[in-house]
C-alpha cells in the first residue's frame, strides 16, 4: 500500500537555498521560500517568496508571491505582491508587480508592469506624469504619458542614479 503524506509546506521558511559559492543551472519549482547567496541560471518559480541575497547573481526568470533582491539579478521579475529593490541590489530586467520598492542606490534598467489588486484590465486610461516609486524620492517618469490600469512603463530619470554605480 502507498501512503500519501503531503504535507503542505510552511512559508514562514525558507526551504530552499542556493549557498554562497553553489552554481545551479536549471529551474527551481517550489511551494515554499527560496534564498540565493550564490549563482543561478534557468527559472525561479514558487507560491512563496524569493530572496537573493547581497551576494547572489542570477540570471533567471522569477515567478513569486514576493520579491526582495540585495544582490544582482537578470531577468525578468513577475511578482503576485511586493518586489523590493535594496540599496546594493541591481536588476536588469522587466518587472511585473502590484507593488514595487526601490532603495537609494540601487539599479534597475527595465520596464516595469503595475498588476492592479484584480489582475484584470478595464482598458481605463489615467494621465500620466511623475512617479514615486517605493516612497524613497526616486521618481520615474512615464514613457508615453498615460498608462492602463494594469501596466505602467516606468524609466527612472538619469539625472538621479549615482554615476559610481554605473561604472
């Protein structure tokens, strides 16, 4: 006889973690949380969060709840909640997000989509203009002046990056 004892896994911690100095090449599919302080190539998905760590580099698509990125990621980001950009943190790529954060410091080159609380598009248009985003200062300007309810072109004005971290 099998015995079938899934257990759903708790999201309050991480269950999965790539090590500093661990190199991974493929996808990562989980329920739970995932951390990395090392290197990853391939697909992050998961129904928890994802977090890479200061010294993690990745180049992967992320597919999670939320995201938190300390280090330096390319790909693109499809976050169901929050994606959160820290000040040593640097990411090249597109983001989808219902809420987007962005430190000081930090790098970001993409385009950025604002998923609304329904993921449903009303084909409204708003006015665009200036855009705070994660309530640090920066600002983001609107790439065509308006913008559907569901996505948002955000480019962060040049005049306002640090030039040492271009370098």
């Amino acid at each position: 006889m099998i015995r079938n004892d899934r257990k759903e896994v708790a999201s309050d911690k991480v269950n999965t973690i790539v090590g500093k100095g661990t190199f991974f090449k493929g996808v990562i599919k989980t329920n739970g949380i995932v951390r990395v302080d090392g290197e990853v190539e391939g697909e992050i998905i998961t129904q928890a969060d994802v977090i890479v760590g200061e010294s993690g580099k990745v180049k992967v698509d992320i597919k999670a709840a939320n995201v938190a990125i300390a280090g330096s990621v390319e790909g693109n980001v499809d976050a169901d909640g929050k994606m959160e950009l820290r000040e040593s943190g640097t990411l090249i790529g597109d983001v989808k997000a219902q809420h987007l954060a962005i430190d000081d410091g930090a790098l970001f080159k993409g385009n950025c989509e604002m998923k609304n609380n329904g993921e449903g598009s009303t084909g409204k248009k708003r006015k665009g203009g200036l855009s705070r985003l994660g309530g640090n200062g920066r600002q983001g300007k609107l790439e065509n002046g308006s913008m559907n309810d569901d996505a948002a072109n955000i480019r962060i004005d040049d005049s306002i990056i640090n030039e040492d971290l271009i370098k």
